[in-house]
C-alpha cells in the first residue's frame, strides 16, 4: 500500500489477525484490547504467551493454506510478530486481507545479504559484506576484512545463533561445516562503543512517528538490557530520525520498524532491521505516551499515530529463564512496570518477561 492507495480503517470491535504467539503477540493483543479491538492468533504451539491474551486462536503450521486462508476470512487486518514466518505464508494471508508490514519489507529483513544490499542502496552505511558460498570465497573475504570478522547465515539467525567469529587461528574448513551449505555473509568487525535501536512507527498514509534513540546491552549474545535515551552527540540523534524514515519509506512500510545500529564515534552504522516490535521498545510501554505495542496497532487499523515522545527515562532489564522466580521481590519495587509473559517453563535464557524502571527526565 502506498501513500496514495486508500487507507484501510479499523473501527473498535474489528479483529486484528496476528501471526506468531509469542510475548510479541501477547503485548501486542494486550495494546489491541485497549483500543477496543478484538484479536485473532495464528501460532502453531498450543496454549502460546498470545492466545492467553487474545479473542481468537488458530493453532496450525505456518505453511497450512486452508487454515491460512480460514484464519484470513475471520479477521480484518493481518499482521506478525515473528519474521521467521514464511513469505509465501504472508503472501496468501495477502489474497485475502491486508497484511502489515508487506511481505516485501518481510522479504528484505529475512536474509542479511539483500537486507544490506538494500541498506547500501538506499545509501545508508552498514559494515562492509561478503556473500560467502565456499571456502575460496570465504578466504577471500576474510583477506579484505583483515582477517577477523563475523560469519552469519543469511537467514534464520537471532541472539547469536547462527555466528561465528574468525580471527587467524580459526578452523575455516571446520567452521564451514557447521555451516552445512547454509548460505552465508561474512561481515567486517566494527570496533562500536554502543549499540542502540531506532524504532519508529509509519502509518499507512505515510505520516512517520519515531521514538527517541534506545541504548541495548547484550549477555551472551542476548538483550539484557535497554535505556532511554541512548547516551549519544546531539548529532547521532537527527541522523537516527533521519535513518528511520529514509528506510521506512523506501520499504513502504507499515507498523512500527526496529532499527538495530552501531555507534562509532559520531557515525551510526546500521546492523540489522526487524519488521515488527522489538525486545529493546518494550520500554516504551511505560515510558513514552504512546508504546511500541499500541503504536503498532494503531498503524496497521489506520488510526491516527500516538505520540511517540517519551514522558520519563527509563530502563528496561529482561528477566531470563529462572530469573522470573525474583517476580515477588521485583514487583515491590517503586516506580517499577513488571510484566510476565505467562510461559510455563523456565528453561535457560528463554526470555520470560522483563521490568521497565523510569526515572524522571533529566
Ligand atoms: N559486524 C559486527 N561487528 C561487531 N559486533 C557485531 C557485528 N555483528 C554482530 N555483532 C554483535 O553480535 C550481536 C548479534 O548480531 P546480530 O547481527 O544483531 O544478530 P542477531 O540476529 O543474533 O541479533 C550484535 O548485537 C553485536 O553485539
Ligand atoms: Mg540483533
């Protein structure tokens, strides 16, 4: 859908369809409740964080047409939480209903070898690439990148998974057969001091509402934690509004985008996109007049946009497998949002809710 092309509105009562059943989902049925609006969950695994939520459950595969298209022919508008979903999943979803983000803004933050290219093109920096097939062209990169960098499969990848780091001593010949034919990019190291998110929010009639810049920590290559506002030069700041719209308009995009960046020196460089909300926004839920659960509702049922601006600063800390046993304590806290994802096992790492403290602006 482009600017021009008629908005589809929403009125309370309608049904929001999401795919996925994750805490995404779940945060995002929540935000749609408070609008009135009704939810419907596509997710394969029973009695998922979202259907304990949500109006209406689906529990079939992702590749299931006829569940697909009866799912589509219950709700009005179609969007996801998880982009590991299929495109060809989306794309029959899109026979029927309107699906936000489209499956084409999908399709670029699905494989990181077209979701560089497409930075790149639209002349936004990332760190240097090589698409890597074999050993020859692995050997090759490597030579360039000056013989260290971060090999990646193109697809599929998230907390880490799917990395490996070469330097001189690394084992390519071993290294390529964990990989086992996955296809694959080799990037350059950046040498960052911070990382940091952009969200931001674009409705259909193109009208942008962007969040200010998030600070990410990572443990073990997962999010331990966020902080609002990132610490950067004033400067960092205008480019990240100006990074977020460039690419939220140049993939058409609908709902709200995160933006995963590196900070060097005064530069930011962009490391990878997701098209949906995002673990380092949920801050936003407490901290800003309008979230990033809500503010993505609120595109995709052509709503005006909420005020993005933030009324407090804030911290975000995950709650990670058995950490969740410290809900008691944490939930005494002053001034403190807790917020539990309902899963029933707490097993290593799996993200089991998190605590968003605020702390008056400065
Ligand atoms: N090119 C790079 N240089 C330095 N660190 C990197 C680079 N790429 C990734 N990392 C580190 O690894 C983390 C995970 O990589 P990322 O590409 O975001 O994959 P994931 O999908 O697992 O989040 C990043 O948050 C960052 O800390
Ligand atoms: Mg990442």
């Amino acid at each position: 859908m482009t600017a021009d092309a008629p908005q589809s509105i929403l009125a309370p009562n309608g049904t929001v369809g999401i795919v996925g059943g994750g805490q995404l989902g779940r945060m995002l049925a929540l935000a749609a409740a408070e609008l009135g609006l009704k939810t419907h969950i596509y997710c394969p695994e029973a009695d998922c964080p979202a259907a304990q939520v949500a109006t209406a459950f689906t529990q079939a595969p992702y590749d299931d047409m006829a569940a697909l298209t009866a799912f589509a022919t219950q709700v009005d508008v179609v969007t996801y939480e998880f982009e590991n979903i299929p495109v060809t999943t989306v794309a029959q979803l899109a026979q029927h209903k309107n699906v936000f983000p489209s499956a084409a803004a999908l399709e670029v933050a699905q494989d990181r070898l077209v979701e560089k290219s497409f930075m790149r093109a639209q002349g936004l920096d990332v760190a240097a690439f090589f698409d890597i097939t074999d050993l020859d062209s692995l050997t090759t990169a490597l030579a360039e990148t000056g013989g260290t960098g971060i090999l990646k499969t193109r697809r599929f990848g998230y907390d880490g998974k799917g990395q490996w780091r070469l330097d001189a001593e690394s084992d390519l010949a071993a290294v390529l057969q964990e990989l086992n034919g996955q296809p694959a990019i080799l990037e350059k190291l950046v040498p960052f001091e911070r990382e940091v998110s952009i969200l931001v929010a674009r409705a259909q009639d193109g009208t942008t509402a962007a969040y200010d810049v998030i600070e990410n920590v990572h443990r073990h290559h997962i999010l331990h934690s966020s902080t609002l506002p990132a610490a950067l030069p004033a400067d960092a700041h205008k480019q990240a509004t100006q990074i977020a719209e460039k690419l939220a308009a140049a993939l058409d995009y609908v709902g709200v985008l995160a933006i995963e960046c590196f900070v060097v020196g005064d530069a930011l460089l962009i490391n990878e996109i997701a098209p949906r909300v995002h673990n380092s926004g949920h801050l936003t839920q407490d901290a800003c007049h309008c979230g990033q659960f809500e503010q993505h509702i609120r595109a995709i049922a052509g709503w005006p946009l909420g005020d993005a601006r933030a009324h407090s600063n804030a911290v975000m800390t995950n709650l990670l497998g058995d950490e969740i046993e410290q809900w008691h304590g944490l939930a005494a806290q002053p001034a403190t949002y807790i917020h539990l994802y309902g899963k029933a096992e707490a097993r290593d790492g799996r993200k089991m809710g998190h605590v968003t403290q605020l702390m008056p602006k400065a």
